[in-house]
C-alpha cells in the first residue's frame, strides 16, 4: 500500500502496510515515521491510497475498506 496525505508532512507517496488497529480502525501502518512524525495515516482521512498489483499502482478499494469498519473511523484523521 502507499498513501498520499497531507497531514505526513510531504507532497510525496509513503509506503506502509494496511492493517486493523486496537480500536478497529483501518489503517496505513508507515514503512518509516513521516516528517511530522506519524506511524499510520487513516485510510479515510487520506487523500490517495494505492496499493501493488501486477507490478502497477491501481486506487485502493478505500470504500469498501471504510464500510469495514467502525462508523468511528469513517471520519479520518491519523495516528501517531
């Protein structure tokens, strides 16, 4: 996965891994901590969030992954 988020600190993609948080939010889990100092960015507070298939970005199914989760988590935001 990679996300394009503003609140990272950076106009560039940063890679991560999606997984499930305690609270049950889906999120980007950063390969590396953002500029500001984050470890996660909420997929629905995210701008872009793409994920590797076949050797190409394609547009995460971001839908789909908030109707997943708590209505708590739908609204974005981010974790540090």
């Amino acid at each position: 996965m990679r996300v394009l988020d503003p609140s990272l600190g950076t106009g560039d993609w940063v890679e991560g891994r999606l997984k499930t948080a305690k609270d049950g939010c889906v999120l980007v889990f950063l390969d590396r901590k953002s500029k500001t100092g984050h470890i996660a960015a909420s997929v629905a507070g995210a701008r872009k969030v793409e994920m590797l298939q076949g050797g190409q970005w394609v547009a995460a199914p971001v839908s789909a992954i908030n109707a997943s989760q708590p209505q708590a988590c739908r609204g974005g935001g981010d974790n540090d």
